[in-house]
C-alpha cells in the first residue's frame, strides 16, 4: 500500500487546508478457529493481519464531515448534526456509526475529513468493516484527545456495528483489530473481554487464506437469523442447566440435555457451540505446544461443524476445502469467518505454498468457474499512528 498516494489523492480531493494531516493504520483479521462464539460468550482465537485499512483526516473549521474512499467510488458530506441513522447500504456507514456514537460520549467540536485505502478484501470475512470501525475510533479518539482506551475504543467499535449498521456481532473483530499483536494470536474470553497472547509461529508450517471470491452481505445473509436461534437455544439450555451462554455449557452438559431442545436447529446450533468452544480452548494448547497435528484436527473438526451444525457454508466454501485437503503438505482446511461465502484458512507446510496455491486455484476454478486468491497468514500488530 503506498500511502504518499493516498496523501496525495487526499490532497486533491480536499485541497490544501490549513490543519494538519494525520496518518493511522488498522488491520484484518482472521481467526485460525472459534467461529460465531464471539456472541455467544465463547473463546476465540484469531489474529491480526499485516493487510488493513489506512486512514488520512484533517480537522476542518466547521461542522461538515467529509468521506472517501480509494476503494469506492462513491463518497458523502454530512453535517454532525445529521449524524445519527444509516445512509444507503454504502460503506460509509461504518464510519458513520462510530462517530456518532463518539458524538455520545464526547461533545465532537469541529468536523473533519477523512480519506480512507488499503489493501483489505472487501466482504470475504477478513473482517474490513472493524478494520474501518477501528480506524475511524483510533483517529477520533486522537483527533478529539478523548482519551479512550484500546480496549474501550474496540467496544466502541462494536456498538457501531450493532446499533448502527444492524449486524448482532461479538466482540472478536473489532478487539482483534485493535489489541492485535505481532507474530501472536489472541486467546479471547468474548464474555469478559479479556485476552491472551499465543505464540503463533509454528516450525516448518504457516496459515494460509483462500478467497474464494464469493463475497456475503452480512445484513441480508442467514447472520442475524443464526443470532436469533442462538437465543432461542439459550432458552432452553437456560431451563436445564445454570449457564448465562450457551459456551458456558460443557460437552458433557450438553449430551445430557439435548433431547429437550424442541426443534432441531436449535439443538444443531447449540452443538456447534458448545464443542467448539471445547476445540479453541484444546487449540490454544496446541498452538503454545506446537502440536501442529492436533491443531490441525480441531480446525478440520470445526469446519464439519460449521458445515453440518451450524450450516453456513456453501458450494464454493466446500469445493475449496475439499481441493485444498487434497494438495501434498495441507493438513487442515476450514471456513474462517460468518461462512456464507468468503474465506478459508488453511495449515500448511511452508514448503508446500506453491503447489497449494497452483492446485487449488485450478480445481477451484474448474469447478466453480472462479478465481480463488492467495493471502499469507503474515501477523501483525493492532491499531497505529504513523508519524
């Protein structure tokens, strides 16, 4: 990504001005397992990406808020004033949501300019809206010295996405996002909002991403749908057990009980909840040990499960898991994200990248009429200002 062009770009579309410019950087994500926990008071265990989002804003001397983007083409000017509900289905929307809710808890004085670039696929799961909610916060926050912590700026974040934009995410991305640490994953209690560094470098093997290039509306997908049985099957988990969420309950709980659930979407869901949440918290193990073997049967466990249990993978999602567990050196694929389309990611040898990338992409293509794409596992840090 070259940021003297987004500078420029910045400069021509805004003009001179007479505040100083301000560059901050936030990454993707991606989450080696621990699917569709994060609001459900699980464990997960993702990663920042070295891949993301990078902002440029300027204080201006009203209260007009101006956007763009290099990816879109589409930019608004809003007053402050107006901020406060969804424009369209367009991605400013993310940024939006933040602001207002900054406009909540601090009084926003002046308005600003923001023109926002990376190199972060859009809508394939590698999580670009926190990458843009995190941005935005981060900026905000150090444009205006409020003072917020990064934890605190990631909750923020996340009340956006929920409140603003109507998607009933976790905490996973936006935390991720903003607390992300090189070279380490995070193990994430979603319920308390407390985390874990893991080392992730493991020996003679790496993660690798596979975009299928089918991407999914969150908002119009079978998401929100997943939220509302999981709170149905909470209910009923609820009547017979003492949990406050459905990750609460031990494998072992929850074969005792699942004859009572009344419908079988219910019980499917919870299934997948309560095992996987068993998976991340064998996972973490496994990573701190570099037992590459186990780690690699609890991320292939979790895509049967997510397929089976929680049903949200597709055509495309199984043809690549299925050509990418047939290359020499791929011990492990699964969907990593809401499914739905998206991404993979796999456990590879290193060695092994080249073929993987070849054998796939052909098998997929052949099958799907699609052309999948590559992406390194590279880990990197959270949220940044770069001087």
């Amino acid at each position: 990504m070259n940021t003297e062009h987004l500078k420029i770009e910045f400069q021509q579309r805004f003009g001179e001005g007479k505040n100083n410019c301000a560059l901050f950087f936030a990454p993707g994500r991606i989450n080696i397992i621990g699917e569709h926990l994060d609001y459900n008071g699980g464990f997960v265990l993702p990663c920042a990406l070295s891949m993301g989002t990078w902002l440029v804003v300027r204080k201006r001397d009203d209260r007009l808020v101006k956007l763009a983007s290099q990816n879109f083409d589409s930019s608004i000017e809003i007053s402050l004033n107006e901020i406060h509900e969804k424009r369209g289905n367009s991605w400013w929307n993310y940024p939006l949501g933040v602001i207002h809710e900054f406009s909540i808890v601090t009084q926003i004085d002046c308005g600003f300019e923001m023109m926002f670039g990376g190199d972060l696929p859009v809508g394939v799961g590698l999580s670009s809206s926190a990458s843009i909610e995190i941005v935005t916060a981060f900026a905000m926050n150090n444009l205006f010295q409020t003072m917020l912590t990064l934890k605190e700026i990631a909750l923020l974040s996340r009340r956006a996405e929920n409140n603003f934009i109507g998607v009933q995410c976790g905490i996973m991305d936006q935390y991720t996002v903003a607390l992300g640490k090189k070279d380490h994953a995070l193990f994430l209690n979603c319920l308390t909002a407390e985390h874990e560094y893991i080392p992730a470098e493991i020996d003679d093997y790496s993660f690798i991403i596979s975009n299928t290039n089918k991407p999914r509306q969150l908002e119009s997908s079978a998401f929100n749908e997943r939220f509302h049985e999981c709170q149905l099957a909470l209910k009923t988990m609820q009547r017979l057990l003492t949990v406050n969420e459905i990750a609460e309950a031990t494998p072992d709980q929850f074969e005792m009980i699942e004859h009572w659930f009344p419908d079988e979407n219910t019980r499917k869901r919870a299934h997948h909840l309560v095992f996987e949440n068993n998976r991340v918290k064998k996972a973490r193990k496994a990573l701190s040990s570099d037992d590459v073997f186990e780690l690699a049967t609890l991320m292939n466990e979790s895509h049967a499960s997510l397929r089976d249990n929680y049903e949200v993978s597709c055509d495309e999602l199984e043809t690549i898991v299925n050509a990418a567990r047939l290359v020499d050196g791929c011990l492990a694929s699964r969907i990593s994200g809401a499914g739905f389309g998206g991404c993979t990611i796999s456990l590879i040898r290193r060695d092994a990248r080249g073929k993987f990338c070849d054998e796939v992409k052909r098998s997929f293509q052949k099958s799907t009429g699609l052309t999948a794409e590559f992406y390194d596992v590279e880990i990197g840090n959270g949220v940044r200002e770069y001087k």
